[in-house]
C-alpha cells in the first residue's frame, strides 16, 4: 500500500502528475467505520472516523463466504476556487439501500449515508488534488461482517468508507469487442445493484479483449443476445442526429448516476433522448457513442469489433460534437466552473 505523501507533507509539494492511470489503492489518513446487528438495523448506529488500515473479520463472515456485499463509488472534486465539492451523494445512498434490500441487508439511512462521506471526505481533504489534477476517490462498503455457516443472511453488518486519490482512469476513445459467449447479467439476477457478486464473473471476458488489444468487452442480453446492455464498468449511449439513445433500466442494467444525469443534461440541451433496447446494428450504424460512470465520466467509443467486423466513429472534436458537449457540461458543473442551478453539487470546503 503506498502513500504518496508523508504524513504533515503540504499537499502543494506533492507533484500530482504523478496519480497513475489505473485506480492503485494508495492510502489516506482515514476512513469512516458503522456497524449494526441484524435485528438494529443502523437506524441507532453511530460511525465514526478510525485512522486508515486494515480490517479484522471473521472467516465466517457473509461477505466472504455468500457475496454478501455491496459498493458504491463517487467523488471529491477541487475546483479551480480552491473549493471540494460532491456530486450527488444522494443518489449513492438511494442505489446503496435499494441493492441492500436485494440482499437482505439494512443500510444506512440517506442522511447518514451523506454525513458519512462528507466527514470521510474532509478527514482526507489533503489527498484531494488541485483541479485538473484528479479527484478524491470515495468508496462506501457495505458488507455482511458477521459469522454465519449456513446460507443466509449475517447476523452482523459493516458500512465503511474509504479513499484514494486518483488520475484519469482511461485515456483516450474506447475500443470495443462484443461478448456474444459471456453475459454480464440477466433476467431475474443483481445486475441493476452494485453487488460485489457483479464483477469477478467478466475479468476473464475483460482481460481476454484486453489482451487482443481491446479496451474492453461489452455484453449482450442474455435473452435474446440482439440488444446491447453495458460494458463491464460503464453504461453506454448511442448518437444518430439529434437522437441519443441509451438500454433502459430493465433489471439487468446497472442504473449509473452518471447515466443519469447525462440524460438531464442532455434533455436540457435540446437532445431527444429514449431509453429503449437498442441492437447491435443500430450501434454499428450510429453517429457516434459513448460511455458514462464514476471513474470513466464520459469518454468516447473510437471502435466496436462484432464478429470480426470492425466499426469506427468520429470521435475528434470537429466531428464527434455529442459526447464532448455533454462532457464539458457535467465536468463544469463537477468542478464549479459552470454554475449548478439543479443543486446536485455539495460544498463541503
């Protein structure tokens, strides 16, 4: 676990471009520690600031030996006045009780789930880099901590917080190879909450069109394998004029926050958005596309690979006018250089 400044260093004298691409866990001062028992819920629960380490659990905790277990991701961002911000955490708490109720766990209620991330944030507010530079990762946790040997629900659960500073997680336009063997969820399944369970499943399909020099897979629907569903991490949207279209939330999709407020912004700014299934030939035949989530933001598709067939979109400036507007106005709005009239940032320093 490496830190990337002594502990008193000036953050000022730390040369932040050295934040690697790739999201290396490099620890901060502290993070935030709540627990509950089954039957208390953390309705009567009080977290609390603990210097960052490790953990200790049982080995017969639910998280270890069920999967049971939830997270969550967003950010701190400085902004060119020096001030932190959050960007949403509302929506974090919303997704964190709708996956715990998927799981039979309690979760913590919006207003603690918020309070939480602001103390974990300001407890950490010299790991934030200056603008332009990265932002404050934020992980919140929930895991079912205590022992149990039979499968069900523990008797004890975990809500923790933890950072790290972070660079750009993916530099450049995304190329694609279509997964037609491997899917990342189906009908009935977890795939609509961020269950740690999610994830694991498609390293092998990730890492496969990694090594072919892809950025990365993306799956079809396990019904019919016509329509496109996610990439592993991200959501995606298609552009064909001023039409932009994204998979709608049909259980198997991961509802982004991002995902969301891509659609206002994109809705505010004249665009026709539809939330519907799209095939994989209305993707190989449109304008131009494009990924959302926490660690990507929105960044561009360069190429999609289907069946050996290789389709490429605009994704310079000059042609590709779609994805960068959209982008420059959420960062904006991010990092307080465009003003937040729907009140979706927090300032928190």
């Amino acid at each position: 676990m490496e830190k990337i400044m002594e502990s008193g260093e000036n953050r000022n004298s730390y040369n932040w471009d050295r934040l690697r691409t790739e999201y290396n866990p490099m620890a901060t001062d502290y993070m935030y520690v709540m627990t509950c028992s089954r039957e208390d819920t953390f309705k009567h629960s009080q977290g609390n600031l603990t210097p960052y380490g490790n953990i200790q659990i049982s080995p017969f905790a639910g998280i270890l030996n069920y999967g049971q277990g939830l997270f969550e991701g967003l950010k701190a961002y400085r902004g060119e006045d020096n001030q932190i911000r959050l960007f949403r955490p509302e929506l974090n708490a919303l997704r964190m009780q709708r996956g715990a109720e998927r799981l039979c766990m309690p979760a913590p209620s919006v207003d603690q789930f918020v309070e939480a991330v602001k103390q974990t944030a300001l407890a950490n507010k010299r790991w934030v880099p200056p603008a332009g530079k990265g932002t404050l990762y934020l992980r919140p946790l929930l895991m079912g901590s205590g022992p149990t040997l039979g499968p069900g629900p523990a008797p004890e659960y975990t809500f923790l917080i933890y950072a790290c500073p972070v660079g750009t997680y993916i530099k450049g336009a995304l190329n694609y190879v279509v997964d037609e063997k491997v899917h990342r969820a189906m009908r009935g399944g977890t795939g609509n909450v961020k269950s740690i369970s999610n994830y694991s499943p498609v390293f092998k399909s990730s890492s496969e069109a990694k090594g072919k020099g892809f950025s990365d897979a993306l799956f079809l629907d396990a019904d019919t394998g016509k329509f496109i569903e996610e990439g592993s991490t991200c959501n995606i949207f298609v552009a064909k004029g001023n039409l932009i279209s994204t998979p709608p939330l049909n259980g198997n999709i991961l509802p982004g926050n991002t995902r969301k407020s891509i659609i206002e912004i994109a809705t505010d700014n004249g665009y026709q958005v539809e939330e519907r299934p799209i095939t994989v030939e209305e993707l190989l035949d449109a304008d131009e596309a494009f990924c959302t989530g926490t660690a990507i933001v929105v960044t561009p598709i360069s190429s999609v690979t289907y069946r050996g067939n290789r389709v490429e979109y605009t994704t310079k400036a000059e042609g590709a006018t779609i994805f960068k507007k959209l982008s420059e106005i959420l960062i904006g709005i991010q990092s307080g250089v465009i003003e937040d009239k729907k009140g979706w940032t927090i300032k928190i320093a």
